[in-house]
C-alpha cells in the first residue's frame, strides 16, 4: 500500500510569499503530526490531529502558521508571509490509532526555501 | 518538558568495526522510542521500534536496547558498512501533560570510512 505522501517535494518562495504544504497520510491513520527540520538538526514537533482535531499545535512557531485537516484525511500545513527562517524541510507523520505507541511513519518531507 | 539527547554528535569508524550510538531522555513516561535513518536530503526510514514494555529490538545487524528506568537507548550496528552511513536519529514518544508528541533528538552523523 501507498506510504505517507507530501507535494509538493521542493518549494522556492519569496519572502513574504505565503505557501501551502500538503500532506497524505495512510488511508485509515488516525494520528497525524507535522515537524519542521533545519539544516542539521532533529525534526522538531509543530502540531498534532487527531482525526479532524487538531489538539496540539503549541510546536507552531508562529501566528503565521496554520494547520488543518478538516475530513480528517489529508492536512495542510500553511505558512503566511513566509521569512527566510521558515527555510527547512517540513515532515509529516501519521500513526494508525490516537494515543498510544504505534509506530509513526514519515513521508519524504518538503524542502521549503525561502529567498 | 521531555527533552531527548543523542551522544555522540558525530562519529568515522573504520569499516567493519562494531559501534554503539547512544541516546538519553529525561522522563520515562513513553509510549515507545523509535530509531530511524536519514541520509542527506532524504525523508526518516524507521529502522526499529521498541514498545515502553519491551527491553531490546532486533533487525539484522541493528540491536536497540532501552533502559526505560534510567531514561536510556542504545542503537548497536554490528560489522558496520559504508553503506550505514547517515544521521541516526532517537525520538520518543510521550504523554507528558495528557499531550502525544514525538521528540527527537539532534541526531548522530555516521560515517563509515571504507
């Protein structure tokens, strides 16, 4: 079956641009996160849904920045009037059940740069 | 807070040594801790998965151990390749405060020397 999906791949904005990034999870996933990676460093937690419920987004370094997944599927994670510290590979994850400790499985993230 | 840190930072070994990444964390209240690669420009490959009951997982010539107790894992590569090299990274997932997030650590850069 398909994995983790994320489109698009790379995405080149101009600061103050604002971009949207999708993600598709395993059909059926109920959890889904979104990380943010810098060059040379860990993943970093941004949000958390649950279904359709986004119940963690105390990661989103900004106002700027917006996540939904409004059927409880797909999600997309938006950034408004991108900077250039918004530079980094954005990664998305989805988990078969709610809490709990079912492995989580990536997609291949977005190379996100902004000039 | 839950916070997950990865020792060393960098590692060069020679080809075929054994080697052991190390990775701690400071609460034990996890569901799982999880080991995965990275090569450069690359998404995470899982690599092993080990459940808050469980002590060791085994795949190939990977062996994580986790000591839930002391708040530590290690990631054992055996006969190592150049092939291995990449980021390995650690993260945890845990329910501090009634939240379910994943936590990584900064990573370990490997490389093999052939």
């Amino acid at each position: 079956g398909a994995g983790v999906s994320q489109s698009p791949r790379y995405k080149v904005a101009k600061r103050g641009q604002d971009v949207a990034l999708r993600c598709d999870p395993i059909s059926g996933h109920v959890s889904l996160f979104w990380y943010q990676q810098a060059l040379g460093q860990g993943p970093e937690f941004l949000t958390y849904f649950q279904n359709e419920a986004q119940l963690d987004k105390s990661g989103l370094p900004s106002d700027r920045f917006f996540a939904e997944r409004p059927e409880g599927s797909v999600s997309t994670l938006k950034i408004q009037r991108t900077q250039q510290e918004d530079s980094a590979v954005y990664l998305c994850a989805s988990s078969p059940q709610g809490t709990g400790g079912y492995e989580q499985y990536f997609g291949p993230g977005t190379r996100l740069t902004v000039t | 807070k839950q916070e997950v840190t990865q020792i060393p930072a960098a590692l060069s070994v020679p080809e075929g040594e054994n080697l052991v990444l190390n990775c701690s964390f400071t609460d034990s209240a996890i569901y799982n801790l999880q080991w995965f690669r990275q090569d450069p420009g690359k998404g995470l490959t899982s690599l092993l998965l080990i459940q808050s009951s469980q002590r060791e997982q085994t795949s190939g010539r990977l062996n994580a151990s986790l000591d839930k107790s002391s708040g530590r894992s290690t990631l054992y590569i055996a006969a190592s390749q150049p092939g291995d090299s990449a980021t390995y990274l650690c993260a945890v997932r845990s329910f501090m405060n009634r939240d379910d997030k994943i936590i990584f650590g900064k990573g370990t850069r490997l490389h093999i020397l052939p």
